[in-house]
C-alpha cells in the first residue's frame, strides 16, 4: 500500500504535509515522473492519443466552474490529468508535427526546470532572486554579444552595471517588441527644459511640446500582429502602425519605405521607429536589414529588428550572413522559445546602447531603489520566473556549435523538401525557404497546365477551388493524427497576389526524418484524391479549360 502524503479531508496538519513531505516512491506520481525522466518521448506517445477529439467534447471535462469543496488525493489528481488534459494535448514534439514554431525540447530540461521551480526566484529583485540576477544579465550579455559582437571591454563595463541595461527578459517575442517601442517611443518624446517627458506628460503634452501632428512606426505588411498590438497600448492607435509593400520574396520594399516616410512627414507626423523582420512568421523572409537601418539612421528614428523567430541564426557562422546589418539595430527580439529550443515562455529583446533603456526606468521605495541592481526597474513585467537559467543551460550544454549544428540542419532540411516538392508534377512550391519555413498546395499536375493557359475568370475559379482543397486536405491530416502541417493564406505576385492558400512547414524538429516528408507528401496526395466532391469540380474546370 503507497502511503499518499495528503488524506482526502480538510485539516491543517494534512495541508502542512503538502509543504513538507516529499511524494511517497511508488506513487502514481513518482511513476510518472520516473517515465518522463527515462524516455520523454515515449511517455509522450504512450499519454497523448493520437485520434482527434472535437473540442467542444474536450470542453465537457472543464465545464465545471465550482472550485472543489472537497480535496482528493495527489494520485488521483494525476490519473485524472493523465485522462482529461494530458491525452488530449497536443504532440508538439513529434517529429511528423511540422506546422509550428513550437517543437520538440532536449531532456535535460525537464529535471532543470524542476530545479528552478523549486527555488522559486522571482527576479523582479535581488532580495527574491540574487545569484539568479547576475545570471539573467550575463544572459542578457551573451545574446548582446551574438547581436552586436562588442568587445569584452564592453560587457565588463556594462554587463552588471546597475545603472544600465543591455536589455530585458521577458515572457515571449510580444512583450520584447513591445518593451523595444515604449523605450523608443520615450526615447522620441524625452524631456526637455520645458517638459517633462511623455512617461510623465502623456502624449498630448508630448505631442504639444514637440510640434507633431501624429507618430507612426513603419513595419512591412508582413509584420506580426504583436506589433498592431504595441501601437495600441502605446496610445499612437494601430492606424499609426504604417504598413510598407513587400516584394516577391516579401521582403520590405524599400522604395516604398521611402515613399510612406517623405507621406508621414509632409503630414507633419513623426515617424519615431522602422522595423525589419528578420523571419517573417509565415514564410520565414527577412527584410534588407543593412539598408533600412542606413534609412532609420538618416531620419533620426529607433531601429528594432523583430527576430523573434529568425534571431537563433546568429548561432550559426554558415548562416549569420544572412541578418547582415542587425548589428546596426538599435534594439533587437529573439525568442528562446522558438529556434533555441527552451520551453514556453523565453523571450528577449536587446539595446544597443546601454543608456537606452533609461527611458522606461521604474522605482519604488520598498523594491527597485535607485542604484539597485534590481531587474525590475527595466522591465515591462513585474514577478518574472528564473527562466534565464534554461538558457544559460542550454548555451552550456549545447553551446554555440551545437546551435549552429541545429540552424544548418533545419535550414538544410527545408532546402531538401523545397527540391522534393519541386520535383513532384502535382505539388506546387509557393515559398522558397530562406531559413527553416516554406509553404506550398497541392494543384493536380493537368491543373497546373490548365493554369497556365486559363483566362483570368478562369484562374479566380480554380484558385477558388484548390483553397477549398488545400483547407480539406490540412484539416483532414490533422484529424488523422499521423502529421501536422499549418496553413495560412498568402498573396504570391506569381498569381497576380490573388488569395493563396497555402500549407506552412517549419522544419525545426531534429528528429525530423526524409522519409517523414515524403509521407506528409503522399497522405496529402492521398486525401486530395479523395476528396470527392471537391476534386471532381477541379478536374472538371480543368478539362474545360485544356479542351
Ligand atoms: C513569434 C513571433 C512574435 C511573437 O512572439 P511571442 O513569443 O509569440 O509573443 C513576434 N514576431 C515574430 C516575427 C515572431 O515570429
């Protein structure tokens, strides 16, 4: 018999027991935490089913709004975990789940995050964190290092200084872009003899004081949605967040920056920051970095580089190249969370210049007093988790070549599938990888010939057609459980920018295999061809179009 550490009744003396006693070996408890530390992905397998579950089923189990009056024992929590919420979460780390930024984790965060759990930092301050503070900086400072590849000089002068900051870590890629903006938008209405600063004044003082109509930030149609939610809260209004045309490669157009921005001043608004994508979220493009930061130079306004996803290429000295000129960034985001491989909830954003962040500095008497050392004065977030030790951990253990390993092999392996599509008659690439992400559609290989000669009427119905197709077809394979692909609907200039839907693929997973491509390719082939109804109008217009 396993003794349980809390009996199912309400007393104190069983509520100390939960603070004090350890869970008792052979427990249910204990014999799950054993599988998870022996074979994590085998314990996921087992626990995750693989069939598909409507969800409003899945909402039954969590239609309860009463909090319990009655407590249960551990073991039986965990079953009920097990049976509820843990069979039907996502396999996130598959090696067949090839739809997300998110994928699989190495082990050896598991038991270290049992670690920082325990010691429950909280890294606002040096009174709930200490040695965790030191930590997070010199994280911060090797991040800085990768970005801008100052000399050591610079990291033993700044690094630990409390008055300084050569960044913040934060909880993902929003709040980093976000904190990136309040500081420049502080930063372009600082005080003066006359005013006292728009973190004082607000922005109608501010605005006022410094003569504008109106401030903007400049970001290319592809930018992430974070952003629309940055302007929002920096009380310019998302109608000020200025949307710059993409090239084919959607890539931020230049020229067309250069026409928004002579717009923006002729209406006497300030534009006070331009942003590059150093990986876009749906097709992984990045942005003329080197050119846009000469532009945001000559108009004197902030520079941040959202690289959230495609900032872990700096590991890589194969592939570095391709961000050239984000060390001229003023302010850059990179995600733990995505292309480092720690878990949710690792985001970071850096500053070039270590005085940047004054302009977001915080006190309070009882925390954050000035000349403290205290984390908190420059962040957006208040209590924050000792997450920085999962990245310092992993820079250890993995280090910078083993990141570089990873970074080539995914973009290596995304280059394989682009040839692998490209040979397929009936698949059509829509995107080249530039780093781990491509997307494209299945179009029957006598489709694709009718396209090419169909009028434009023509085309728009097809087009029609194959995204119903390419929606079923990701929907279906979802369900079946054996891969994931995402979807997303693009614009490509090769089809007039008509309204694509495509399938997304970010091939991060190291576990992912060749043969795993080739499957996704043949069960898509498969469910296209099966698709009744929806196939049998496509070959329809197909043949009258080649008749
Ligand atoms: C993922 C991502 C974000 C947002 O990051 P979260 O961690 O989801 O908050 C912002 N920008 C880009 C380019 C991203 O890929």
């Amino acid at each position: 018999m396993v003794t349980e550490n809390k009996t199912a009744d309400v007393s104190f003396e069983s509520l100390l027991r939960i603070f004090t006693i350890p869970e008792a070996p052979g427990s249910a408890l204990s014999r799950i935490e054993a599988k998870l530390s022996q074979n994590l992905n085998e314990f996921l397998r087992e626990h995750i089913v693989a069939e598909e579950k409507p969800l409003r089923e899945i909402e039954k189990d969590f239609s309860e709004a009463a909090i319990p009056e009655s407590p249960v024992f551990v073991s039986d929590h965990t079953q009920h975990l097990l049976d509820t919420l843990v069979s039907h979460s996502v396999h996130t780390s598959a090696p067949s789940f090839i739809g997300h930024m998110t994928s699989a984790l190495p082990y050896f965060l598991m038991p270290l995050s049992k670690i920082m759990i325990a010691l429950n930092q909280n890294l606002v301050k040096i009174e709930t964190s200490k040695a965790f503070t030191p930590l997070e900086r010199q994280v911060l400072g090797m991040l800085h290092r990768l970005i801008y590849q100052q000399d050591e000089a610079f990291y033993s002068k700044w690094m630990h200084s409390a008055k300084h900051s050569l960044g913040a870590f934060c909880s993902g890629g929003t709040i980093a872009n976000i904190t990136a903006l309040w500081v420049a938008r502080n930063n372009a209405l600082k005080a003066t003899d006359s005013f006292n600063g728009v973190e004082n004044e607000g922005l109608y003082s501010a605005m006022k004081h410094y003569g504008y109509e109106g401030l903007a930030i400049l970001v290319s149609d592809r930018g992430h949605y974070s952003l629309k939610k940055t302007a929002n809260i920096l009380g310019i209004g998302q109608d000020s967040l200025i949307s710059v045309k993409t090239d084919k490669n959607s890539r931020l157009c230049i020229h067309d920056l250069e026409e928004k921005i002579s717009q923006l001043k002729h209406k006497n608004i300030k534009p006070f920051a331009i942003i590059g994508v150093a990986g876009t979220t749906e097709t992984g493009n990045i942005d003329p970095i080197r050119k846009i930061a000469e532009i945001s130079q000559r108009e004197g306004c902030h520079f941040h580089v959202d690289a959230a996803w495609g900032g872990a290429t700096l590991m890589s000295n194969n592939h570095r190249g391709l961000l050239d000129g984000i060390e001229l960034a003023d302010s850059v985001t990179i995600d733990a969370h995505k292309q480092l491989y720690i878990p949710m909830g690792a985001g970071m954003v850096l500053f070039k210049n270590p005085n940047d962040m004054a302009a977001i500095e915080h006190h309070a008497e009882y925390i954050l007093r000035k000349g403290s050392k205290d984390l908190g004065s420059h962040t957006l977030e208040g209590s924050r988790s000792g997450m920085a030790m999962l990245v310092y951990s992993s820079m250890h253990i993995i280090s910078r070549p083993g990141y570089e390993l990873l970074i080539d092999q995914s973009i290596d392996k995304a280059k394989y599938f682009a040839e692998l599509i490209n040979e397929q008659t009936d698949f059509e690439l829509i995107s080249e990888p530039e780093l781990c992400l491509l997307t494209y559609r299945y179009v029957p290989a006598l489709t694709a010939k009718a396209l090419q000669v169909a009028d434009n009427d023509q085309k728009k119905k097809l087009h029609r057609l194959l995204n119903g197709l390419t929606k079923y077809v990701q929907k279906r394979q979802r369900e079946e459980g054996k891969s994931f692909v995402s979807r997303t609907q693009l614009n490509p200039h090769k089809w007039d920018k008509m309204n694509t839907i495509v399938f997304r693929v970010v091939l991060a997973n190291p576990l992912t295999t060749k043969e795993i491509l080739q499957s996704v390719l043949d069960e898509q082939r498969e469910i296209s061809n099966n698709s009744g109804s929806l196939m049998k109008e496509i070959t329809k217009l197909t043949h009258l179009i080649l008749k």
